[in-house]
C-alpha cells in the first residue's frame, strides 16, 4: 500500500488543533489526546531527520554544498509545520510537563522545541520549561540540555557541557572551572576526561 503525507494548512491545523483539543482548565490533567498529538511531532521530527541520515552521510553532505541546502531546507519546513502545532497545542493546554503529559510526549515537544533554529520560539519554549523546572515538573537535565543549546546556537557559551560538535568536542564553556558544580546541581553526572 502506498503511503501519501497530507499537509494541512495553518488554519486548517488550528481547526483541527481546536475540536481535537478542547483547551484544559487550571489544575485539571490533560487528556491522552494531547499526549498523542505531541508524540506525533515528535516522530515526525525524528522522521524526517532518520530519512536523511538513511540516505546520505554526514561526509556526503559537507561535500556536497546543494545537498546540504537541499536537506536543510526540507527539514526547515518539518520544522517550522511543527513549532506552529506545538505553540497552537501549548497556547490550548498549557506547557507539556512531565505531570501533564508524561515523561515521553514532554520529551517529544523538547526535540521539537530544541530543533528549531528560531531564537524567539526556543525563548518562549524555554519560559514555560523554567515555570515546570521551579514547580518541579520537569527534568533539570533535560533543562540545562535546552539552555546549553540555545546558548550554542546563539553563538554564546554553553553552561552545563552538554553540547558536543560532530567529532565529539564540546563547543566553548562559560566558566569552565565551575562546570563540575553545575552538572552536579541539575543532575548530569560529571564529564568523563
């Protein structure tokens, strides 16, 4: 059987997204549906990542200057089909925490929310996150991880040595000698030499 993908177009999502998804109320536990939903961006970011790597190497893409443009914009479009379902779900049922949703489909709105190469929308993400990380409600790991990325992208310094370029090494540190006592308050073990 062959398989045809169906986009919708953002009104059409914010109907879908609306019926589906009636908008939860304070303190109230959202339903299965939206854990659904936010599983679903998730494997459809990780999807369209996977099909490239299958693909292509790493080693094809550097030399190769119009592939690499030609991957990134496609996975800009995933991308950016993504960031507005998971602001339209977030906006309708409140941030995804691990109370919420579960440990899983909090995990799958961070690889959507990670990816994105729009400072704006990782600062609106990382905002909620900060709320859930205070009240408890979200992994400081997972936290750090976000902030170390969003940093990196920025182009400043990360803090806690979560990121890593393609050879292994890590991309700059803020304060590297206080990196150790960082790591232990959020809960990454220390890093291996």
């Amino acid at each position: 059987m062959k398989h045809r993908t169906v986009f919708l177009r953002p009104a059409a999502m914010a109907l879908l997204l609306s019926c589906a998804f009636p908008a939860a109320h304070a303190g109230e536990r959202a339903d299965a549906s939206y854990a659904a939903a936010l599983l679903e961006l998730g494997r459809t970011d990780q999807d369209a990542r996977e099909a490239w790597r299958a693909r292509h190497t790493p080693a094809e893409l550097q030399r190769d200057p119009a592939l690499a443009r030609q991957a990134a914009q496609e996975l800009a479009q995933v991308q950016r089909r993504n960031e507005q379902a998971l602001r339209m779900l977030v906006e309708r049922q409140g941030f995804p925490d691990r109370d919420t949703v579960g440990a899983e489909a909090a995990g799958a709105a961070f690889l959507v929310a990670q990816h994105s190469t729009d400072r704006a929308y990782r600062a609106w993400f990382l905002e909620g996150m900060q709320a859930a990380v205070d009240a408890g409600r979200y992994d400081r790991a997972d936290w750090a991880m976000f902030v170390d990325r969003d940093r990196v992208l920025a182009g400043q310094p990360q803090r806690f040595g979560t990121q890593r370029r393609a050879d292994g090494t890590l991309f700059p540190v803020e304060a590297p000698e206080a990196l150790a006592g960082r790591r232990a308050e959020v809960g990454l073990p220390p890093l291996e030499r």
